[in-house]
C-alpha cells in the first residue's frame, strides 16, 4: 500500500488508520505530484491511496487506487472515476470507509 497526499497531517492521519488496518502493508509515502508514479514504481504498491489532487493531469491510469479528498466538489469524484479509481471518498470519512475498502483491495 502507498500513500499519496499532499498535506502532512493528513498523511499522518491516513497512515495511522492504514497502520491499524489488519492485512494492510504500507510500502511508503509521497507528498509531490510528480514522484507518486515513481514510487508505485519503487515500492511495487498494489493499492495506492491517494490525493485527490494528486491525480496526474494526463489521466494515465495507475494500480488499484482509492481517491481521498478534502473537498466535496463532484469534479474530483468524476476526475477519480475516469482515472478507474475503485472508490472515491471524503478525507472526513476516511476512518470508516478507508478499513472496509482495504478489506475488499487486499
């Protein structure tokens, strides 16, 4: 699993809710657009849990992934969709949706 986002304190937060998810390996952390592919690339990550923002613009697609956002805007949502995201969900409802969707990844 690797972990995408680029704000600190959330990435603390989703890699303490990763870290208490049974069956779930974090394989790294990255906080810069450019470098997620990178690390997928690195870390071998089957799952990557992602930014929102952090989608690359070319709408390459990736692993499996699971898109979290802050906002609740329906452009992002879609945006993760096209990218054959597995789930989009809001970074307020991470703690009980993120464990259950994990469950189902791995």
């Amino acid at each position: 699993m690797l972990l995408a986002d680029r704000s600190g304190p959330s990435r603390a937060v989703l890699a303490s809710l990763l870290a208490g998810t049974p069956g779930v390996a974090l394989v790294g952390e990255v906080d810069e657009p450019g470098r997620v592919e990178a690390m997928i690339r690195e870390t071998s990550a089957d799952v990557v849990v992602v930014d929102d923002r952090l989608l690359p613009e070319g709408g390459d697609h990736w692993t499996r992934m699971i898109v979290v956002g802050a906002d609740d805007d329906p452009g992002y949502a879609a945006r993760a969709e096209r990218f054959g995201a597995m789930a989009w969900i809001p970074k307020d409802h991470a703690d009980s949706l993120l464990p259950a969707l994990l469950s189902d990844a791995i």
